[in-house]
C-alpha cells in the first residue's frame, strides 16, 4: 500500500499531512520541528512520532502527498471531455502548478519543492517527468487536427507549453494570470506559420 493510499485510509496521518504542508512551507525544513507540526496537526509529539520515526520521513510523506495530489489533479482535467482541448491544457497546468501562485505561502511552497532536492532526492524531478509525459501523450492524442505536423510534434508543444507553465509560476502576479498566459500560447500554437 502506498503512501497515498494509506492516507485516504486514515484520516489522522491525512489531517497530519495536510498541517505539515502548511508548517513546512511557512518556516522551511530546517525551521520546521516535529513539535510545531504535531501542535498544528492538534496530536502529541509522541502521537506523531508513532506515525513518522523523524522530521526526514514527515517531510517526503509531506512532499509527496502534494506532488501526488497536484498529478491527479492534472489528470483528471486532461480526462475531462466536456473541456475543449485548449480549456483542458489550461485546467491541467493550472491544477499542477497554479497552486504555488497568489499567496506567500503558496510560493513559500513552490521553493521549498524546488529546493528540496537533497532530502528528496529525484522525487521533484521524477513527478515533473510523469507531468510532461502525460500531457505529451494527451496532446499527441487529442490534439485538433492541423495542429500536429512532422515539424510539430505532441513532445515540442508539451515541451513549450510546460517550460513556459514553469517561468510563469515564478513570474505570474496571479493564477489568473498564469492562466491567461498558457492560453494566449495556445491560441499561438494554433495559428498558421507564415
């Protein structure tokens, strides 16, 4: 059973996940302590330790919980059929990266993840990885006619439209405008060279 799945099963080590998220991303890794996650989490010390052995293991269910959350989230908008093509990429980039847009603690987040890299090790670049390659594969698959040419792949948009998504997630003042800017792309995408 994975990690995921035991935290749809109980709800403690769920509502334990979910205030570490937040005393994580507001004072870091290092500030963070196992006391302040438990007092936020409203469990005892000793109650958390039962659940996770030391800060590290607290951290990467953490971590993980909120790349494995934003991927379905992603997921289940590129599955949508009642959302045109260009509406679905803009939903899905949005539900990956859009929550790390608009409030401190959201980028306070974002850079957490972003610098995380020796206590997760791959887990960062791995789910980013699963992201392109299911939305290439959407794209591939879904895209409008025209749209995908031999000089044009489904990989060359996902690759455009992901690497532009991750600029703007640092730049964007607003989701709003975060998502304003993946569709003014598309419509980009979509017109005619010449």
């Amino acid at each position: 059973m994975s990690n995921t799945e035991m935290d749809v099963e109980d709800p403690k080590r769920a509502a334990v996940l979910v205030a570490a998220v937040g005393v994580f991303g507001r004072y870091g890794f290092q500030k963070t302590s196992m006391e302040s996650v438990a007092r936020a989490a409203g469990i005892s010390r000793p109650g958390l330790y039962l659940m996770f052995p030391n800060k590290e293991e607290l951290y990467r269910a953490t971590m993980q919980g909120v790349l494995e959350r934003a991927q379905r989230a992603m997921e289940v908008h590129l599955a949508d059929r009642s959302l045109s093509f260009d509406a679905g990429i803009v939903a899905a980039l949005d539900a990956l990266m859009g929550p790390y847009i608009d409030t401190p603690l959201a980028r306070d987040l974002n850079e957490l993840l972003e610098n995380s890299e020796p206590r997760l090790g791959s887990m960062f670049h791995d789910y980013q990885e699963r992201a392109r390659a299911t939305l290439g594969a959407h794209i591939t698959a879904l895209a409008p006619p025209g749209l995908l040419h031999a000089d044009l792949t489904g990989h060359d948009v996902m690759d455009l439209l992901f690497s532009a998504a991750l600029t703007w997630k640092s730049t964007a003042a607003t989701r709003g405008e975060f998502r304003d800017r993946i569709r003014r792309s598309l419509q980009l995408i979509h017109r005619p060279a010449g």
